[in-house]
C-alpha cells in the first residue's frame, strides 16, 4: 500500500461550485486509475483539509500524478484554490490493525 497524504487550507475567496465540481471530477477519474485503492477527505474545525488516497504501490500513485487532467487540475488548485498545502507520501512503515469482529 502506498499514501498520499494533502493536507491543505482553501483561499476565503475560493469559487466553491468550481472547487466542488472539479474535486467530484477528480475522485470519479481517480477511481479509474490502475492501483486506485481509495480517497476520503476530512475536514478540521479551522479549515484546515486532510485528504488520504490508497495506492497499491507507488508506481500506481507515481502515474496518477501524469495523468493529464489531474495535472491541469493541480494548476488550477495552485492558482485558483489553495491558500497553502503540503503533500506527503509514501510507503507506511508500520500498520496496526483492529476490527472487533476478528478477534
């Protein structure tokens, strides 16, 4: 499994229609992608975004971010949505698992 963790605050002035389109867009060209896992978003009290896509490997992740409509919309999230951001990624080393319903 491999990670990408975008952890990012959105501009006060941001078009939140385009935004909301755009980001449906996204998630439905992702879950297309060859070693698409998963993607949930959450948000904190203070605006702040923490957005986790599941990859199968990092090959997988590494060609997500080629594909072309992606990157046109990184551009436009550059310039148009984001006040800050930062992108972390990679393979966990260590995972703990718990579901009641196994032990």
């Amino acid at each position: 499994m491999y990670l990408v963790v975008f952890r990012n605050r959105k501009r006060v002035d941001i078009d939140a229609a385009a935004y909301a389109r755009d980001a449906d867009a996204m998630a439905q060209l992702a879950a297309e992608q060859p070693g698409y896992l998963g993607f949930k978003s959450y948000s904190a009290d203070d605006g702040e975004v923490i957005a986790l896509s599941e990859w199968a490997d990092e090959a997988a992740a590494l060609a997500w971010r080629k594909v072309a409509e992606h990157a046109e919309i990184q551009g436009k999230g550059r310039a148009e949505y984001y006040e800050s951001y930062t992108l972390f990624a990679g393979t966990p080393t260590r995972v703990h698992h718990f579901n009641r319903d196994e032990t």
